[in-house]
C-alpha cells in the first residue's frame, strides 16, 4: 500500500507545488493567462485522482501506518471545492467595491474599464487559487508522512 499511496502523495505534492508557484508568478506580474489555471485544473484532478486511489486501497482492506492517512489524502479535494466557492464571492467583492450590481454592470462600462474591472477579478481570483494550491501541496506531503 505505501509505494501507490507515496506515490499518489508525491504526484498530487509535485503538480500542487507547480501550480502554485507559476500562480504565484503570474499573479505577482498581474498577468492574466491560462498556463496558471490550467496547471491549477490538473493538480485538483490530480488530487482527485488521489482520493480515488485511497478508496480503493480502502476498499482492498490495505491500512496505512496512521489513519490520519485518510484525512490528508482526501482534503485537497476539499481546498479546491472550498476555493471553488470563495472564488465566486471574491469576484462578487471586486463588483460590490465598485457599485456594480452583476456582469451586466460591468458590460455596460466603457471598454478600457471593463478591462480594469475582470483584472481585478482575475487577480483576485487567482490568488485564491494559488494559496489553496499550496494549502493541497502541504496537505499531500502530510499523506506522504503518514503513509
């Protein structure tokens, strides 16, 4: 059980860490591309990919040497189902500290405000993103320890 469970661990570690640091890079330089979200989207299939494999090793009756193991293997899926939802009211955020009601609002700006606006919210959003991608990467090197 140990090697398919570290080895789950260090690949969820691994692409959670990446995810991160080039979220980190991008957010850091206000640029607004997709490299950053798509290597977010892998570590949380990733991460589900790891939750996947500790229930079936679960189902196969193999036990780590702390159940804890359990716990730190199925929380990144939690982060980014949390960050999911915070996402959307740090977007919601960014419109309510300028007055603007929905997206609707933000359409009927003029062109280079709009700009400024979904910025903010990409920003925004993104930094969300990348903490909770570090959150995973911690999280998955704890199921590597306890393996």
């Amino acid at each position: 059980m140990s090697t398919v469970a570290q080895l789950l661990a260090i690949v969820v570690t691994v692409t959670s860490l990446g995810a991160g640091f080039v979220g980190a890079w991008y957010w850091r330089a206000g640029r607004a591309e997709r490299l950053p979200w798509r290597l977010i989207r892998i570590a949380q299939v990733v991460a589900g990919v790891q939750l996947v494999g500790a229930l079936v090793l679960l189902v196969a009756g193999l036990r780590p040497q702390d159940d804890l193991y359990w716990l730190y293997a199925s929380l990144p899926v939690g982060v980014g189902y949390f960050a999911e939802q915070i996402k959307i009211s740090v977007a919601q955020g960014v419109l309510d500290a300028r007055d603007l009601a929905d997206g609707a609002a933000v359409a009927a700006l003029p062109g280079p405000e709009q700009s400024v606006v979904v910025a903010a919210i990409l920003r925004r959003e993104l930094g969300v993103m990348m903490v909770a991608a570090f959150v995973s990467a911690f999280l998955a090197l704890r199921a590597f320890g306890t393996v």
